[in-house]
C-alpha cells in the first residue's frame, strides 16, 4: 500500500523565468529598430556595442555603450538568483500554485 508522504515531490514542470527573460527584452528592442534602420549589418554591429561594450569603427571601450544589453542581463539575472531563490519568492509561488511563471 502506497503511503502518503508530505515531503513527496510533484513532478517538474516547464517554468518561465520573467526577470531573466525580462533582462533581453531592451536588447531584443535594439534588434527590431537596427533590423528596421540599416539591416543585418546594423544588427551585428549593435548587438555587439550593446554586449560588450565595444564600438567597432571607433576601436574604444565605452561602457554606456552596454546600458541596453550587458546591464538589464545582468541584473534580470541577479534578481532571478536572489529574490527569486535566495529570498524565497519563486517557492512561494510554486507552492500556491502558480503555474508556468517564476521570478
């Protein structure tokens, strides 16, 4: 006879997790308004600045030039590890049963 366990896992199922996803959305902005401006060359060449940083034509580093790529990764990210794990908001609602959306 199968008894019941309150520590029993359910089984996983498929989770978003919105800060992190939330982190690209201004990266996937610059895709969309580099696609409509100048093409795929625009896009490689804006994805790049706004990644790491680097502007191509000029050869110099400027970090403003990540304000719309590496930062709100970063930092969707963060929010996701910490307040989404280590604080005990995606638990939370996991338990209450939310489905398909974590922080």
């Amino acid at each position: 006879m199968a008894r019941s366990d309150p520590k029993r896992r359910r089984r996983r199922q498929m989770t978003i997790p919105v800060a992190a996803v939330a982190g690209f959305l201004p990266l996937a902005g610059v895709v969309m308004q580099s696609m409509k401006d100048g093409g795929p060359s625009l896009v490689g060449y804006n994805v790049v600045s706004n990644l790491t940083g680097y502007d191509i034509p000029s050869h110099t580093w400027n970090w403003r030039y990540m304000e719309r790529g590496t930062v709100p990764i970063v930092a969707g990210m963060l929010i996701h590890k910490f307040i989404g794990g280590k604080l005990g908001v995606n638990r939370m609602l996991s338990r209450a049963g939310v489905p398909l959306v974590r922080l």
